[in-house]
C-alpha cells in the first residue's frame, strides 16, 4: 500500500497553500483520493500536479536585423 499524504503535507511539497489544493481537489481540477471524508494525495498524483504546471520554454525566434 503505498503512503498517502495530507493536503498540508502535499502543499508544502508543491509551494502552494493547502486551502488552494483543497479547493481544486474539491472542483476537480487535479488529482486526489478521499479517504471517507479526508483529502489525501499519493505520490504519483502529487508528480501530476508539478508537471501539469511546468511550463515549457518557448524557442528563440531568429532576431531581426
């Protein structure tokens, strides 16, 4: 069984306010598991939500001249 961590456990992880995590977790819009009533995230569903934020680099348009 693998370990499942509190919103301010995760929080912290991700640098982001619990009661920020909770309520997108409660909309829907990132991954979490409820263990009867108690919000908790796995580590795989923690990784989800740092990836879907990252932002890739946009490429360097050749400079005019």
């Amino acid at each position: 069984m693998q370990r499942l961590y509190k919103a301010a456990e995760a929080a912290e992880y991700l640098g982001v306010g619990a009661r920020w995590l909770a309520d997108k977790a409660a909309a829907g819009a990132i991954p979490a598991t409820y263990v009867g009533r108690y919000l908790r995230f796995s580590a795989r569903q923690i990784a989800e939500i740092q990836q879907a934020g990252e932002v890739r680099p946009v490429s360097e348009r050749p400079r005019r001249r």
